[in-house]
C-alpha cells in the first residue's frame, strides 16, 4: 500500500513476499478511511475484495480500478470533527491469493482406533499432503478469515487438517476391511477421501485440489506381527525348510568329500535321495501316497484292506486292534496274531462285549460303555 499520509490512501496494492499468505487486508489493523477515488492494483493470481461500511460492496479482478467512497479528501476531514477527526465512514480492503497452495500437511495427532478383520482392534496413524486454492473471496472472507488482518496458509492449514482427519476416520471404517490389503489402495483411498471432502472445503470457499495418502501405519507391534505373518507365509511349513536346509548341506559335504563315488561322499550320495524324497513327499498328492501304501487282508471276509483303515469295508471288521495292542499299547505288524510284548491274541483283542444297558457292542477288554458311559 502507497499513501502520503495515514489519512490519504492513493493506491492500495499488495504483495506476498513470503508465498503463504492467503489473504491480506489494507488497513492490517483496525480500519480505515479510504478516499474516494483512491486507485486499486490487482495483479493476475489475486482477487479484490472492498468492504464499505461493514459490507462487500465490490470484487475485483486483475487490473486497475478507481474506489468511490463518501470519503472526500479535506471535506471529510472537517466533517468528521464530531467522532474525534475519525470519518465513520470506514471501509477495508481485502487482497485473496488465488495461486495454488501446494504440499499442506495433514496427519493424525494421536492413534485413531481401528476394527481390523483380521488383526482385531488395532491403532493406526496417517500422513500425506493436500493442495487447495481459493475460487471465491467473498465466501472465503466472511465464512473463513472474519475480521483477521491477515491469514497464513499455517493458520488455516491446522484447522483443515482436521477436518481431512474426520472424514478419513469415517472413510476408512466404510472402505478398509483389513490394513494388510491398504498398500495396493492409496490411490482409490486418497481419491475417495478428496471426493468425500469436496463439499466441506467448498463450504468456505476452497477448492481441495489435489490430496495423498503417504503412509498409513500400525503401532510397532502390530507391524511385527505383519512381518511375521508375511515371513510365514514364503514358508506355509518350517520342517520343510529345514530339510531343505539339511539336504543341500549333505550335498555340499558329499562334493567336498569327492563326490558320491567313495568314502563319506558315497555314503552322503546314497543318502540324498531319500533326503529329497522325505522333502518332497509333503506336496505329493494326498491319494497318490495312499496309493504307495501296502494293504493287508480283512480277517473276517480276506477282502484287501489299508493298513491304516480301522473298519474293513466289506464286512465291518474292526481292523483298530491290528495296528495296536490293546492291553500294552505295543504297535502290531499287519497281519499279526499275537502281541510280540504280552502274548494277548487277536482274537481276543477283537472279542466284543456288549453293553447290557443299551447293547453296544464294545471292545473285550473295555470297563465303560463308549456309547453310554454305562459300566460293562
């Protein structure tokens, strides 16, 4: 602002020297009387905006223009004798930065608790950045700024941020079911989230240009878990990888012994083999190791039955009794008619006795009823 004196203003017009400031006011403090006919430069990234007499009265564009006021140099100045050589005829002039505000912070200031569907009731913090620009002074004025002489980007800057933390509290309980599925989402969810926030900054005035999601991030122990989780996930099975380990060991001792042609490199060459397939044999499929199993023949009927069946399919036979004995608990050989520990038959092994209460039939030597509990 150019004037000769506190009470002449010739031409207003501003600049932003430090590049954060939204709006700035002429006068800075208090109000003041500007002149009829005082001249008023607008640059291109700013707007204009003339109160008189408490009211917006005008909004300017780039440009120069000419303020007509009832305050007439000289005249007023007599007239205004009464109020103590002050015109009541006050009026402020208003300068909006229209240029676009770039890398505003915005974060959570304390954990926001969260329902993970996975992982339970979990604690996360968010950060990231929005870009905002003024589209209309006069609503930006008077919802916003008020009577504040002049409003930095770090003023308003604090207030919205929380008002982006309300909205993303809402959005990421409607739209995330679980955290470890957000590192493929920022974009959808910063899209969202700016979507969701267009209405309350357009309530002031602003335009939410451009908003991000930088990082959303657990408590440490929760992303000690995660990491865990994910580890466990390259190896579904640690024996596997410590016989995977182990094998690749034997083969590397094997070729510094000289190979598996004599001394220990032999003796490793023949066990590899065996060593890979015990590695192996847990992806093979399920039937096709049933299928490599011998079967043993049914008692009763001499029907083939596997080794691990504890029914024979044919006639019922209960086949339980040949894989373990019932009175040392000794494991039995297929087709086995005595016990090699305590001498106990088969046959009585297999002897049912029934229930006399509601005629189960149990094993020989059983003292309750597996059916009804009933004491045989």
């Amino acid at each position: 602002m150019n004037s000769n004196s506190a009470f002449f203003l010739e031409n207003l017009e501003w600049f932003d020297e430090s590049g954060q400031e939204l709006v700035h006011r002429l006068p800075e403090e208090g109000s003041g009387e500007i002149k009829y006919g005082a001249q008023l430069t607008i640059r291109e990234s700013q707007a204009g905006v003339f109160y008189y007499k408490g009211k917006a009265v005008g909004a300017f564009g780039p440009g120069r223009h000419t303020l007509k006021t009832g305050n007439i140099p000289l005249l007023t100045k007599i007239a205004s004798i009464p109020w103590g050589m002050k015109s009541p005829l006050r009026a402020e002039m208003y300068f909006v930065n229209l240029k676009i505000f770039t890398n505003l912070k915005w974060g959570t200031r304390d954990p926001v608790a969260f329902k993970d569907s996975e992982l339970g009731l979990i604690r996360l913090r968010a950060f990231g950045v929005f870009n905002l620009q003024v589209v209309q002074p006069v609503l930006f004025i008077n919802r916003l700024v008020g009577t504040q002489g002049m409003y930095k980007t770090d003023e308003i800057e604090e207030y919205l941020n929380r008002v982006i933390v309300s909205r993303y509290n809402d959005y990421m309980g409607e739209t995330i079911d679980s955290i470890l599925n957000l590192p493929s989402q920022y974009d959808e969810l910063s899209e969202g989230l700016a979507k969701r926030l267009h209405e309350d900054f357009s309530h002031f005035g602003i335009n939410l240009t451009h908003l991000y999601i930088n990082a959303i991030t657990p408590p440490p122990e929760v992303q000690q878990a995660i990491d865990d989780r994910s580890r466990m996930g390259v190896f579904d099975d640690m024996n596997k990888l410590m016989q995977m380990k182990a094998a690749m060991a034997m083969e590397k001792a094997s070729d510094a012994e000289g190979g598996a042609g004599s001394g220990m490199g032999a003796g490793m060459g023949l066990m590899m083999p065996a060593m890979f397939a015990q590695y192996f044999s847990g992806s093979m499929p399920q039937a096709q190791q049933k299928a490599q199993q011998p079967d043993i023949s049914c008692p009763d009927c001499k029907q083939s039955i596997a080794v691990d069946a504890k029914f024979c399919p044919q006639c019922g036979h209960q086949q339980l009794v040949y894989n373990q004995c019932t009175k040392c608990n000794k494991n039995l050989t297929p087709n086995a008619k005595f016990c090699s520990r305590c001498g106990t038959s088969v046959e009585e092994m297999a002897a049912t006795k029934p229930c006399p209460t509601c005629g189960n039939e149990n094993l020989g030597d059983a003292s309750f009823c597996n059916e009804c509990g009933e004491k045989l």
